[in-house]
C-alpha cells in the first residue's frame, strides 16, 4: 500500500495557484527530495499535505485513506518552517505534550526514544528558550518524530545545523527509511545533502510538478561523457559501434555523438583509423546543481530541457 498520494492538488491563494495540479505518491521507504526556488510552492504543498491548509483541489490519502480538507492523519509527521514549540518549556515536556495529545501507551519512553534518536537527551531538561537554533530544529524533528510516523514531511530539516548535525540527521532518515520502512518526503535547498540523501527527486517550478525521476536517472543525466562532433555522424556512430560494442552511444539533436564508455584516446583512434573527419572531441561534466536550476526554469514560469517530461503527471 502507497504511504503517501495526492492527485491533482491544488492550492490557490486570491485566484493565484501557488500550488497547482500536483500529483504524486511515496511507496514505503522512499525519501522523496522536493527541490524549487524560492517560492515555487514547496512550503504550500508541504503544508496542504499536512492539513494546515485545505486544498482548492484534488486528494491527498496517508495509508490508502483519503483525508478531508484540513484533516491530519495519526501515521503522518510533520516539521514544516519553523518548529512548533513552547518556548518556556523543557525539550522533554514539550514533546510530552504532543505525546499525551496522541494517546501514546507509554509516552514518557516514546518520549525519551525520540529525544535520544536526535541527540537532545543531554539537553531535555533544559528551557527551550536557551536552546541554539540548531537544538531547536532537532526538538521539532523529535515532535515529528513521536507516534513513529509511517510517512514524515520535512520543510529544510537541515536549516541551522552545523555539519556534525546534518550528518546525523541525514543517517537518522536514512534508518528510518530503510529500518521502518518510514516515507519522508523532504524539501530543501541543501542539493549536496538531498543527492546523499534521497531515492527519488520532485521539482517544482511556479507550483507545478515539472519533473520527476530517481535518483539514478539524475546519476546518469549528470554523468561525466565524451562527446564526438563529425560532420559525419551516421558512419562515425556504425565505426564506434562496431569498435566499442559494450559503450553506450546518444545522437544528440545537433548529431553530435554522447560515448559512454571507452576513453577519447581509444575513441579519436579508431575513427582515425577509419578515416572519419573529426571537428570536436572533448570531455563534458554537467554540474548537479546546474541540472536542477534548468528543471526549475529560469523564474519567469519558463522550464528549459526536459522538464516538462514530469509536469503534472503520477509518480
């Protein structure tokens, strides 16, 4: 059974879509990285998930069960912008609170899991008032946390941890994706930890879903590869073909030749040797975080390369 779907959801704010038309479905155990800009819609979406915000329309179903507008789900968790806490209360009650509300069996050991799971057991009798704003965004990563949620929705988890904290947050999710078989779909601007991170990629660009893939696809999209420029493509493609029948080759649209594979030494020399005028040889490294500034388009509402592939369309 799905953890999480939504179908067509829409959000719009003074006939505004800043959220619209999305579709989109975590299996258990995927980590699900949305990636934007600023005001693409991420928070809005996270919160329409979440049943802060009721949806213009469209359907969002926790466990195969479809939720009413602004209704939550016991199996769901939550850390969006900034954690809800009461700053006059120690780290352990504030999640103690949020424990009695859920009914939990035995609340004060959920409690205690949970403070220990993100590293605040040292500090949860302590005022909240006094906690660092790294120490904070672990007390509200703990209150998504408690209940042991089948699916967490995560708004820039990693906002104001030093890099000691965002290793240990990053491995927390992993576990409990791959342990529990938890659901997390997290936004956030950090890509270098996203691509550690996650097992599929959503982008969003002026609220719409424009593309989806995993993160192998975003591997092999960004993967380093020799490129061959001939005026002669049709018979350089039948020579490499011939000469390299375990690489992977790609007529790009202006016919110049992608190789994948064998080395541009190996390559210039056999199309030498078969006499096939060469104008271009050359190694091309596309960066990660160029690739995901074309998907998201260039902040006009305009998407470049192949990103309307996903807009729009179910996981």
């Amino acid at each position: 059974m799905e953890a999480l779907r939504c179908e067509h959801l829409t959000r719009a704010f003074r006939g505004r879509c800043v959220v619209d038309d999305v579709s989109l479905a975590l299996e258990p155990g995927d980590i699900y990285g949305l990636v934007g800009r600023n005001g693409a819609g991420k928070s809005t979406l996270l919160k329409v998930l979440a049943g802060y915000l009721a949806p213009t329309a469209g359907t969002v179903a926790v466990g195969g069960e479809v939720l009413g507008p602004c209704q939550t789900s016991a199996h769901l968790g939550c850390l969006i912008e900034h954690p809800a806490v009461n700053l006059g209360l120690t780290g352990f009650q504030n999640v103690m609170v949020r424990a009695l509300v859920q009914g939990l069996p035995n609340p004060k050991a959920e409690v205690a899991e949970v403070m220990e799971a993100v590293e605040l057991e040292a500090a949860a009798g302590s005022v909240v008032r006094g906690y660092s704003l790294g120490m904070k965004q672990r007390l509200g990563l703990a209150l998504a946390l408690i209940g042991r949620p089948d699916v967490l929705l995560l708004d820039e988890p990693f906002n104001g941890l030093d890099p000691e904290g965002v290793r240990q947050v990053r491995c927390l999710l992993v576990d409990l994706a791959l342990q529990r078989g938890c659901a997390v779909l997290v936004s956030s601007h950090v890509l270098d930890q996203l691509e550690r991170l996650v097992t599929r990629y959503g982008v969003l660009c002026e609220g719409r879903l424009v593309a989806q893939m995993t993160a192998q696809e975003v591997e092999d999209a960004c993967a380093d590869y020799l490129c061959v420029e001939t005026p002669e493509a049709p018979r350089a493609l039948a020579v490499l073909a011939g000469a390299f029948p375990d690489a992977v080759f790609t007529v790009m649209p202006d016919d110049a030749i992608r190789v994948v594979g064998p080395e541009a030494e190996t390559v210039g020399r056999a199309l030498l040797e078969a006499e096939v005028p060469v104008s271009g040889l050359y190694l091309h490294a596309r960066d990660r975080e160029d690739y995901f500034v074309e998907l998201m388009g260039d902040g006009t509402g305009a998407v470049r390369g192949a990103a309307g592939k996903g807009g729009g369309s179910d996981a």
